[in-house]
C-alpha cells in the first residue's frame, strides 16, 4: 500500500468539504503538473493519502484513502493527457501538522513537501507517514 500528499487550497476546497462528500468520496481533479499526474497515476485503490491546506494554513490536516484509480480528469479538455483519481475523507488529524513543524522535524528533511514545495501530489514515504500521523496525534 502507497503513502501519499495531495494539496488543496482551503477555499476552493477544504478538508470538510471532503468529510461532507461521505462514502462517496471526491473526485480530485485539476492536476496540471506532469510529475503530479505520474504521481495519480501511481496511486492504488486503498492507499492513504495526506489531506494539505495551502495557502495561510500550510498544514496537514487529514487521512483520506484512493477509492478509485487513476482516469482521464473530467475537467481537462478533450485531448489533454490529465488525470483524476477518488478519494474519501478517512480521519481528521487531531492535532494539524503545520509545514514548519515537518521542516523543524530532523527525520522528515527529505520529505517532498520540504523539497518540493510547489508539488501539488507527492509519495509520502512509510517512515514519514509515521512520522507525520504521530505528529498528528493519530495512528494513521
């Protein structure tokens, strides 16, 4: 099972608005980033996902699971090669782990949303994802 983060600006799209959505889920659309498609692309029903706010809040806020692969993103014009995976709200951290805290953590300096702070999808790896649920204060 994969580890990953997605990023989602709060306004537009927070995490309640996934929790609202239910079993059901959402669809995660509007990746225009090639490495971040890749990434949904490598995405497996049933992995976990990190749920990030952008923008003021810069902080992990929630687990969400892929119930859905990888498909042609509804949003994209007809012909352009984005994808779309689903996912579903699974639990919301109880503590949010803001960036600098993952930056301040020594075991999390090569995580990619230290390294690569403009990916909008990125692999978590299973050391950090351990890291980050602790942090969290949940079990993940």
């Amino acid at each position: 099972m994969g580890n990953w983060l997605v990023k989602t600006e709060p306004e537009d799209f927070s995490w309640d608005d996934l929790v609202k959505r239910g079993a059901k889920g959402e669809v995660w659309t509007g990746v225009r980033n090639f490495t971040a498609r890749r990434h949904l692309k490598e995405m497996k029903k049933g992995d976990r996902v990190f749920v990030y706010h952008t923008g003021d809040e810069k902080q992990v806020v929630g687990i969400a699971e892929v119930t859905r692969e990888a498909y042609s993103d509804p949003t994209a014009a007809k012909g352009e090669p984005w994808a779309a995976v689903d996912l579903r709200a699974i639990e919301p951290l109880a503590k949010p782990v803001t960036l600098a805290a993952v930056k301040a953590e020594k075991s999390l300096k090569d995580m990619a949303l230290v390294k690569y702070g403009r990916l909008s999808v990125q692999p978590v790896t299973a050391a950090e994802w351990k890291a980050v649920c602790k942090m969290g204060g949940v079990k993940g």
